[in-house]
C-alpha cells in the first residue's frame, strides 16, 4: 500500500519546487514537517480575563460582604434622606406631605427598633422584674400599696370616672353597653372550665387595654382622625385591585360583582401583605405588639405573639410563627390561639368587606381591640392549670420561610390566596343555597300549622335578640342585628356582611329619598321592610341607624363561624398532629370565646360612639 506521506509530498513538489529540497531532507532524517502554530483565539484570552475579574470582584466582596452591604445602605439612607428633605421643603400641608411623613416615620421606628429594639425590652423587663417581684418577694410600693395593686385601681379609677363623667354625661344611651361587658364576662365566667383557677390578670388588663384602644381611637380627635386616615388610604390601596381586575375580566367587570370585584381584592391584598413580611415590616409590628401584650397580660409568649398576628393575618396563615412549639403548648395556650383566630379577621378579607360600603377604619380597629379581648376571653373561660417549658425568646425569633426575593414573595402571597379566594366563592355559593332551601322547608313547614313567613332570619331575629340589646343596640334595630349575627354563626361573616351591605345601600337610597322629595312619606312593614310612598319602592330589610352599623362592624369583624371550626382544625392538625384531638376537643369552645370577644368589642365601640361613622 502506497505511503500516503510520499504522494503528499510527490504532489506538494509539483506546485512548489523549492519544497522538494526541504522535504526530502524531512525524509532522510525520518521527520514530516509539523503545520505552522496559529495564533490563540482572542475570545478565549477575553473569557479568562473577565473570569479572573469575576473571581477577585467576587473574593473581595465576600471578604468584605459586612462593609460593603454597610456602605449601600447608608448611601440609600443618605439618598432617601435628602429625598425627603427636599420632598418637605418643596410642598408641605397637602395630604401626601402628611403621608410621605407617616410613612417615613414608621419606617425609623422600624429601623430603630431592628437595631436597638431587643436591649430596649430587656431593658424594660429587668425594671419590671426588679419592681414588680411576685411569689411573696418585697414589692416596689407607691403611696403605700403594691405597684401592681396601684396600677389596677389607677386603671379602675380612670375607667369608672371617665365612663361616668364623659360617656354618662354626655351620651348616657351609650352606658346600655355596660351590662352586655358584664353580662358576657358573668356568662364564660359561670361556663369556665375551672372557675376557682381563672387568673383575673389577663381578663381585667385585656378589658382595661381594650377600653383605652377604644378611647384613644374613638374618642381622641387625633387617634380618630389617625384611623379615619389609615382606613382611607386603606380603601385607596384596595382600590388598585380593580387594574388587574379589569385586565383579566374586562370594562364589565363590575357587573358580575362579587366573583370579579371582590375576590380580587383578596388576591390583590394577599399578595401585598407577603411581600410586607418579606421586607420584614410585619415582623417588627407583630414582635412589638406581642411582647406588648405579654408584658401587659402577663400571658405566654405563643399565644401573646399569635394574638398580634392576628390583627394581619388568618386563623391558619399566623399559626405559623409558632409552628415549631404547637407540639408543646399547653391546653390553654392552644384554646388562646384558636380563640385569637376565631376572634379576628385577615388583612385580605378586611379589605373584601370595605367593598360592600363598611367603614376601613372601624374594620381597622376592630382588628386591633379584638387582640386583648380575645386573649382576655379565653383566659377566662379555660384557665392555664399547667406549666410550659417554652423559651420566651426562641418564640420571638419568628422563624418562618423567607422567599429568596420580593418578586417570589409577591408570587407566593397571590398562590397562597387561590385557596383563600376559592373557600370564600363555594362557601358563600353554599351557605347561600342552603339558607334558601332551610328558607323554604321553614316556609312550608309553618304554612302546614297556620304561621306565614317562618324563615330562618326571623328565628335568629328572636334568638340573638336579648345579645342585640345589651351591646346598645337601637331597639328599632335590635331584630336587624340579630340576623347578622345568626348569619354570622351559623354561616360566615361574608354573608353577614353582604347582607348589612344591603342595609348601608338601603340606608343611602332612603336619604336620597327624603331629601328630593318635599313631605316624604314611608311605611314600616311587620317584616321590618320599608315602603316609599312616593318612589313605590320596596327597602327590603328596612335601613340601619348609624350607631347600629358601626356596633354591627365589630361584631361582625371575626371568622367565629361553624364552618371556621372545619377550617381551624385542619390548618392546626396538619402543624402539629400530635395535638389533633386536643383541637378537637377545644373547638367549640374557642369559636363560641371568639364570639363573645367580637360582641365585647361592639360593646367597647357602643360605649364611645359619638355620632360619627
């Protein structure tokens, strides 16, 4: 077989003479020539230069990480600083002043307290322990009595002086609301689980916290025109739900009320509240208000942390800060955080019910006085008879899942709402076609002995009546609110609200009416519906007074339902097994404590109302 190297440089000579010499001088000496080197690729030179790059950038950075995250921030700071600076200086005394303001304020109380918040607490609770020493040590002692003892008359003091002098003297009606706060403690009192072991700590301090929330918020013209501004700005952030609302559902969005308007909100507000835990506003608010009402009830750091929560979040969703210690909680502890969840409503279906014209800044306070109450509740009515092992401070820690940035934060906030949005659309669907169909057997079954109209509303309107009353409820408007209440319990709180939604819109459309038409006139039937004579419309259910709608939005404001009791259960007993029968067996008596938590609070709300919505 021929040399293939040989007829290469047969046919190289040929071409090129002069390669002749050269390579036969190659093949004497056995060698073929070797190609000529061609020069590195240059893109290869570029790729390992920016990657040496890469790799100091990113060594320095690592080895400098506490530095250079440092130096970004104070230059954020700084640049935020003089934002702010020349924000006030360029226009300040409109509304949006005011707000970059509170905003601004909140965040530094925010960044204060991350930074120096824990020395401030311990602080504090080193005073408190070196003050106040239980178990028959000596006691700091003012004007002669325990400091404990001073503080419980000073706050009895201020309480019975101020009902008795400002509520009393300016708006006696209001006191009617004393005996429903007596009736309802008397009642869970004679109904505790121990009655001779009740601590009266958590129930006086829980009432006495929620009185003065009350009076701060309703009676201050500052702390009611704070509320009245958080609630408008409230109802403006829900109302940017209606973009994406719109985009997915189109200009007739509106016609389909409450699939394409309402539940979007609960999406929308889903969302927003997640990425506020990511940035870890939530976090600061919720640790600050826990550590509060443990110091002030002197309860358990669960349940105290969980009672903060609440205000924000669900029954389900805020469980899971204290997930790790749900196996270990004593009875009463786990009876404080169901009674918490059932006494509370969650910041995504707060803002639903604005939608159905409910006041954002009742709904607001509403949320924050049922924190104490329901704690105050459950103490009451299931006393702690056992001792937890659980460290205070690892509860504070907070551990929870961190998204790794605010983009799957925002993500997750709206995924997690799908099973929100979906519970509220088939249960309203149900609850709603049930209630026909008991409506309607009611019906036929009074027809059959001679009684027309039986329904389930006028049976709740009887039932719930005497708890109507004692909150202060108009007598004009005591059956109204019985109903709400009865569709509450026995249904949820959204159809409670759809349906005092109904009387708001027939409370505006009754004023149109007396105010375009001279010598109006109108008839109240037996059914509570209200004919206008003039207009030939028919208000079915008759309107509400101002006063029993605003006592209405905070009984109303919690997720005390049977069908909640479902919800409850399965959302715990996944956390924590081992406690399945436990809940069980507590359920019932937590969501009735959540009622009457709710019912204290309309009652706290009744005492200071002055008029105003």
């Amino acid at each position: 077989m021929p040399d293939n190297n040989v007829a290469l440089h047969k046919m190289s000579a040929l071409d090129n003479p002069g390669f002749e010499n050269d390579s036969s001088d190659c093949e004497k000496n056995g060698n073929i020539p070797a190609a000529p080197e061609e020069p590195e690729d240059r893109g290869n030179l570029c790729s390992r230069g920016v990657g040496t790059v890469q790799t100091a950038v990113t060594s320095a950075f690592t080895k400098h990480q506490k530095a250079v995250w440092m130096v970004i921030k104070f230059l954020i700071m700084g640049g935020y600083i003089g934002y702010f600076g020349y924000a006030m200086y360029y226009r300040f005394g409109d509304e949006g002043s005011y707000r970059l303001m509170v905003v601004t304020v909140l965040g530094a109380v925010i960044l204060l307290w991350g930074l120096g918040g824990s020395y401030v607490v311990n602080v504090i609770n080193s005073c408190y322990r070196g003050c106040v020493q239980y178990h028959g040590r000596n006691r700091c002692r003012i004007f002669g009595i325990s400091l404990r003892w001073f503080l419980y008359v000073s706050a009895a003091i201020f309480i019975g002086v101020y009902t008795g002098l400002e509520i009393g003297r300016t708006q006696p009606r209001n006191l009617m609301s004393l005996i429903g706060i007596a009736s309802f403690i008397f009642i869970m009192y004679i109904t505790s689980t121990d009655p001779a072991r009740v601590n009266w700590h958590p129930v006086f301090w829980g009432m006495a916290i929620q009185y003065i929330f009350a009076c701060l918020i309703l009676k201050t013209t500052w702390g009611y025109g704070a509320f009245e501004w958080l609630g408008n700005r409230m109802t403006e952030i829900l109302g940017y739900s209606n973009t994406g609302a719109k985009f997915v559902f189109g200009d007739n969005y509106e016609d389909h009320m409450f699939a394409f308007k309402v539940l979007p909100v609960i999406v929308y507000f889903s969302s927003l509240i997640a990425v506020l835990y990511y940035l870890g506003a939530m976090q600061y608010i919720i640790r600050i208000l826990g550590k509060f009402l443990s110091i002030c009830l002197d309860t358990k750091a669960t349940e105290s942390l969980n009672a903060a929560g609440n205000i924000f979040a669900g029954m389900t969703e805020c469980p899971l800060m204290i997930r790790p210690f749900l196996p270990l909680m004593t009875k009463s502890e786990l009876h404080a955080v169901m009674t918490g969840g059932f006494a509370t409503v969650s910041g995504s279906v707060l803002g639903a019910y604005v939608t159905y014209g409910v006041k954002a800044n009742h709904l607001l306070a509403a949320s924050v006085m049922s924190a104490p109450a329901a704690l105050a509740i459950s103490k009451l009515t299931y006393p702690e008879t056992e001792e937890s092992d659980i460290d205070p401070e690892d509860v504070y820690k907070l551990q929870m899942d961190t998204p790794n940035n605010v983009i799957e934060a925002a993500s997750n906030g709206a995924s997690v709402s799908i099973s929100l949005v979906a519970n509220v659309a088939v249960n309203v669907m149900a609850f709603l076609a049930l209630l026909q169909l008991v409506d309607a057997s009611l019906i036929f079954l009074g027809d059959r002995v001679g009684i027309e109209g039986l329904t389930f509303p006028l049976i709740c309107s009887y039932v719930f009546y005497p708890i109507s009353f004692v909150m202060g409820i108009d007598p004009v408007d005591c059956r109204r609110m019985a109903r709400l209440i009865g569709f509450k319990t026995f249904t949820n709180e959204f159809v409670a609200y759809i349906e005092m939604g109904k009387l708001i819109d027939n409370g505006h459309i009754f004023d149109n009416y007396t105010a375009s038409v001279p010598n109006a006139t109108w008839e109240t039937k037996s059914n509570d519906d209200i004919f206008l004579t003039d207009w030939g419309t028919t208000l079915v259910g008759g309107i509400m007074l101002p006063r029993s709608q605003v006592i209405a939005t905070y009984a109303l404001c919690g997720f005390s339902n049977l069908g909640s009791m479902g919800i409850q259960i399965g959302g715990l007993g996944a956390m924590a097994p081992s406690r399945k029968s436990d809940l069980t067996a507590l359920a019932l008596r937590a969501m009735i404590a959540g009622n009457v938590a709710c019912f204290l609070t309309a009652c706290i709300a009744g005492l200071f109302y002055s008029g105003e919505l």
